[in-house]
C-alpha cells in the first residue's frame, strides 16, 4: 500500500523539490503552502506521515502541530530554519517525531521519513501494553486499578488518564497545554493551575517522596514526562 504525505512548506521551490523526489520513491504526496489550508487537508484525509515547517502563513506551524497532535498520532517531522537546542526541544515537546534543519539534504529526509514510517509500523503491529509494573507500583490500564504495595490506590479519572498518558509516550514531553488538550478535550485558557493541581496530588498518592519526583518529572520551560523508570 502506498504511504500518504502530507507536505506543509511555504516555499515553493523547496516544496517541488520534496515532493519530487518522494514521488521517485512511490510516496503519494499532497502539498499545501500555509497552515489554514494544511488543517484543512489533514481533517479530510488520513496521511501516513507529515512533514511540517514551523514558519507558515495564515497559520503558524505550531498551531498546525497542535491541530494534528488533537486528532491522533501521526508521525510528524518538522522542517526548520532554526538549529538550537532549545528550539529542537520545544518542537518535539509539541508532539512533532522528529525534525530536519534548513539546509538538509533530500537522502536525509528520506531517510528519517522511511524511519518514522517503520517505527511507526512496528508501534502498531506491537501488541499493546495493559499492565505496567514499577517502583511498587501496578498499573491496569484496562481496569483503572493503581496499586501500591499491594494496596489498591484511589486515583480521580483525570488524574489516571494524566498517568495513562504519560506511560503510553514514555519518550515524550508534554506541554501544559498539550496535556490539557488530550486529557480534558478542550482549549486551553492559560490556567496553570488546573494542571498543577492534578500533577501534585497524583505525586502524592504515587511517588515516594512528591518533593523528589522520579515517576513524573518536570522538564523546566518545556512541560511533563515520564521519568526514566524501569518499567516490567
């Protein structure tokens, strides 16, 4: 079955190229020159992967990215201009897979689509994981159950769905916004504190000592992630 890109790049000329040479390699490809009309295009139709430039008009990449990361999972790769760390983290802090910088060579980027793609691949064929086990902890994702120790642990829905989420994208670092987008499913108005509400009593019901999180740790500037636990 041929694998649908989705290609979002306001140069032209750097468009026609991309999108030529993913044809040579049997990728179908739909290419579109600003964010209004890649929203658009990704609520229509199922893309296999997206490749995305941050700079945009009508609408910005980011906004693209949130769009994209609110209706599932595709893997996305972020084209950019901008080539520092912090830039880097915050794009994969979005939700974005992986990322080329301006100027890149096209055997680069085929090679990181051709990656993405096989990840992705294997994350579906992969059976999924119900029961996750670590630091005393037994999490079911098929019951709800928590237990530590043994001892069965009362978690609110969202504060198990902010740990179901966490476990299920051990990799990833979510944003305020972005975790509030999933969990709650819906904008998010700049209220901090509805989040760190929920963060701090689930530390309190699942970490040893909440003052020193190992389990959901903060990434200063960038938002949540799992911790690097040992997971059975």
């Amino acid at each position: 079955m041929t694998n649908k890109v989705l290609l979002i790049e306001d140069n032209v000329i750097i468009s026609r190229s991309i999108e030529q040479k993913l044809k040579d390699e049997n990728y179908e490809v739909k290419s579109v020159f600003n964010g209004e009309d890649a929203i658009e295009q990704f609520s229509k139709n199922k893309y296999n992967v997206v490749l995305l430039d941050l700079m945009l008009p009508k609408v910005s990449g980011e906004d693209v990215l949130r769009h994209i990361r609110a209706q599932g999972e595709t893997p996305v790769i972020i084209i950019s201009t901008k080539d520092t760390d912090v830039e880097k983290a915050i794009n994969l802090g979005l939700g974005a897979d992986d990322y080329v910088v301006k100027p890149f060579s096209m055997l680069e980027l085929l090679a990181r689509v051709k990656a993405l793609l096989r990840r992705s691949k294997n994350s579906e064929e992969k059976p999924k994981k119900v029961i996750y086990e670590f630091n005393g902890l037994s999490i079911n994702l098929s019951t709800f159950q928590v237990k530590k120790a043994g001892e069965l642990v009362e978690l609110t829905l969202k504060e198990f769905e902010i740990l179901k989420l966490l476990l299920t994208h051990p990799d990833q670092t979510f944003s305020k916004q972005e975790m509030y987008r999933k969990i709650w499913n819906e904008e998010y108005y700049f209220n901090d504190n509805v989040i760190n509400v929920h963060i701090r009593r689930l530390r309190k019901k699942i970490e040893e000592d909440p003052s020193d999180p190992k389990i959901i740790v903060t990434m200063w500037g960038f938002g949540h992630k799992l911790g690097n636990i040992e997971i059975k």
